[in-house]
C-alpha cells in the first residue's frame, strides 16, 4: 500500500459501548494492526441535547479494556491531526460549506421545518416512495434571500447532486457497488444552527485525518454514495470502504437495544466477569470465518488471520450461548493464581463467606473454576450449595422419598462420618460400597445425596460440595 494505513472508530457519545460498535471497531483496528497501520478513536459529538455525560470516557476505556488500543484518540492525541472532538471543529466544517457554495457545489437554503414537511407530504401522497428536495431554494435571488433573513430565518446548506451521475466504488466487503445521483436528491450538509450533518462531518474528518480505509456496519451503505460526491467536489481521495452485515440475535431479527434478551453493552459484560480476551475472540467471530476454521484465537493470532475478504456477507448471529462458551474456555485456561484474582470480587459477594479466610476462599473459588460461563456466576452457584433449596420438585421429591433412597442415605452418612478426610479418592469409594451393598448404582445412588444435602439435582463434584460444607454441616443435612 503507498499510504500508510489509517483507520478511525467515531462514536457518539450518546451511549456508552454496545456491541456492534464494538465488532465494528475490533475489525478496523485488526485491519490496522494487520496493515501496520493506526487506529483512531475520535467523537462525533455535535447531537449535544442526546450527549451522555462520561459516554465518551466510557466507551474509550472500554475499548481499551477489550484490548482495542488506539493509537490516537481524545485521550492521545497527534498535534499533526489535531482535534478529536467535532463539537471542537465547527468553524473548519463551515469554512469548507461556504467553499462548495462559493465553486456553486452548495447553495443555502430558507425553507422551514414546516415546508419541508408539507413538502414530504405532497410527495407521498403522489406516490413517491423516497421524499427528495424539490430545489426551490437553488435559484434565489439576492433580494429573495434577504427577505427570507427579514423573516429571521436562517439558511442551512445544501449539496447540490449532478444530474444522472454515476458513483461507484469497491466494498472490501460486498464487490462492486454503484448508485445514481438522481436517486438521492439535495442535502443538508450544515444546518440551520451551524452543525454539520454526519455525512458532511465524517467526510471532512476522514479527509482531514488522511483515513484510508473504513470498515462500518451495512447500515451507512445508504449514505457512501452521498460522501463519496462530496469528496469527488473537493477533489478529495476517498478511503476504501467495507460494510459489515447486521448482528441479529437468535430469531434472525437485527440485534436492537430494545431486546432484552440480549446484553447489549460491554460494561454489563464486563461487570459480570466476562474476560477481555474472550470478548475480544468473540466480537471477532461474529461476522467472521477463519480460513482453517479455528474458533479460539489470541490477540496476535486474530490479527495475523484477518483478511477483509473473508467478512460474511449474510448476517452474523449473537449466540449468547457461544459467547458463555468462549468465556468459560478463556476462565478455564488461567493459571490458579490469575484465576483467583479475576474470581475474588465476586466471591467477597457471597454473603455466607464474609467471615472466611482468604485460604478457605480460594479453595473453594478453585472448585469452580471449570464449571464457571462467567465470573459473577460463582455466587450463584456457591449459594446453590451453602443455601440448601427447601422448594423440591416433584421429582426431587420422589428421589430421595423412598426406600431405596432412605437406604442409600443412612449408608452414605454412617460410612461419611468414618473418612479421615473429604476427598476424591475417599468419597469414591463410599459410593462403591454402597453400590455392592445395595446393588443399586447410578442415579440410584447420587442424587439421593446430592439432592438432600443441596436440594439440586445438578451441580458441581460432589466431593466439592462436601469439602464446602465440611462435616458437620453435611451431616446435620442428612440427618
């Protein structure tokens, strides 16, 4: 590549990170790093009313959490590409408005809200599927703009579309794509209030910022033929251009904030003790096949694997239940120590250890450690074993109120009580005994105990459960 490869990921701070912002710049930063490029963290900040105070921050140190690291953004920034913000850029954005209109590219525009809609209206009602502006603001005299200033009011700018033109350019997702001006009618590229649209913006930040290439969801491949006149206007170089498929969720519907099946945001992902890494692996996967079909990936080995041609072009499907999975292969391959450090916050939250001491927690986080989908699960699952369930099912019920079952807990508790120590090794044999005492075997044997010491017909080891609750306590429950 001549240029060096610049890539950006431009929220705004009207919410904090979700999980399509984060696959979107996960993909730009690996085309980046893949590239030996730069990934730039900059805010589109001009909707001041819907701005969320600490959003920005947010999303930036949630990013960083992820192990997507900017190599500039408003926290790092190069004097070279100076302002990060656009809420610190307005009078740079009108100066290059006020230059299309003067190269007669642009033209001001008086109508109202009220126009505009009436205008629509009248559209529609003729059959027009997509409302375009109708121009009559294009050829205004002088005095007609100054009686529209006498009024008050005040013009926004207009790109003016060339007639029957053709753009068109390479997705570096989707091929060849191609749209005709006339389908897009006149925009607004600064507003009323000296804003500038987010087409106008993005066009004149990218340039400014000498982006190369951008990957973005599909839903902005409506708006790449509008950038695309503007930069052609300018006599401007476009970036290249990627467009990602949607995420949609389990039933094929597009991922919305609204479903609440779903979690929508890092930082709930991150608050329930999902690790880095494992988001990282899994924002990766989605929309994303690797050439040898691997699904477990570092840092270093997604870089060295991405190739943009290789991004789907169908939808890509949150499945909660992969992301459980790729979490708990990541908890699974932490050393003891790193494991204990990631688990304690959320061990100090189960109320029945406050008391405990820090060897006694660990050995009990430690037996968790394989059976665990997320951090926060531990106090779940520990509580389902110091906080016996007095709610049995039916079938739970039926288990242990038998006499085969009476049997097998009178045994249990008598041949328990005996052991030197709760272990493995000697909670093994207990139940080989029992089985060539009773001839039972099986579920027979196990979940008699298992249900009346926890009031749960699944869970962890049983030799863990009665390491948790020690002797005294096991015997009290199966008296």
């Amino acid at each position: 590549m001549e240029k060096k490869v610049r890539v950006r990921y431009a929220p705004s701070p009207t919410g904090y990170l979700h999980i399509g912002g984060a696959r979107s710049a996960l993909f730009n930063y690996l085309y980046a790093k893949k590239f030996d490029g730069d990934f730039v963290f900059r805010i589109e900040d001009t909707d001041i009313e819907r701005n969320i105070e600490g959003a920005e921050e947010s999303q930036l140190h949630d990013l960083i959490w992820l192990g997507i690291i900017p190599d500039e953004s408003t926290e790092k920034v190069n004097p070279k590409y100076s302002k990060y913000r656009q809420s610190e850029k307005l009078d740079i954005y009108m100066k290059y408005a006020k230059e299309l209109v003067e190269k007669g590219y642009a033209y001001e525009c008086y109508c109202t809200s009220e126009e505009l809609e009436e205008m629509k209206i009248d559209q529609l009602s003729h059959g027009v599927k997509s409302f375009k502006y109708d121009r009559r603001c294009l050829s205004l005299t002088e005095e007609e703009k100054e009686k529209y200033k006498k009024e008050g009011r005040v013009p926004s700018i207009r790109l003016k579309m060339p007639k029957d033109h053709i753009l068109k350019f390479h997705d570096l997702v989707r091929g060849d794509i191609s749209f005709n001006s006339d389908d897009i009618g006149d925009f607004v590229i600064m507003k009323s209030n000296g804003i500038p649209t987010y087409n106008f913006a993005v066009v004149v930040d990218d340039h400014l910022m000498e982006i190369t290439h951008v990957l973005r969801g599909e839903e902005h491949l409506s708006n790449t033929p509008k950038q695309l006149q503007i930069y052609e206007y300018f006599g401007w170089e476009p970036p290249q251009f990627g467009h990602m498929t949607i995420i949609v969720n389990e039933n094929g519907k597009k991922l919305s904030k609204r479903d609440l099946n779903i979690l929508q945001f890092m930082s709930q992902y991150r608050d329930l003790g999902y690790l880095p890494n494992a988001i990282f692996n899994f924002l990766f996967l989605l929309g994303y096949t690797d050439s040898e079909g691997r699904e477990i990936f570092t840092k270093e080995e997604a870089i060295k694997s991405f190739d943009p041609s290789r991004l789907s072009t169908s939808p890509a499907m949150f499945d909660q239940k992969k992301l459980e999975w790729v979490n708990s292969t990541y908890i699974k391959a932490l050393s003891e120590e790193e494991y204990y450090k990631f688990i304690l916050p959320f061990v100090n939250e189960v109320e029945g250890l406050k008391n405990t001491d820090e060897d006694r927690k660990k050995e009990i986080s430690l037996f968790f450690k394989n059976e665990l989908n997320y951090g926060k699960e531990i106090v779940k699952l520990i509580n389902e074993v110091i906080i016996k369930n007095e709610d049995l099912t039916d079938e739970e019920k039926a288990l242990i109120d038998n006499d085969n079952a009476k049997k097998v807990i009178a045994l249990f508790k008598e041949k328990f009580e005996k052991i030197p120590e709760i272990d493995a090794v000697n909670v093994k044999n207990i139940f080989n005994e029992i089985k060539q005492e009773t001839g039972l075997k099986g579920k027979e044997i196990f979940m008699p105990i298992r249900i009346k010491l926890t009031g749960m017909m699944h869970g962890i080891e049983m030799h863990n459960i009665l390491k948790i609750l020690g002797k005294e306590e096991v015997s009290k429950r199966l008296s």
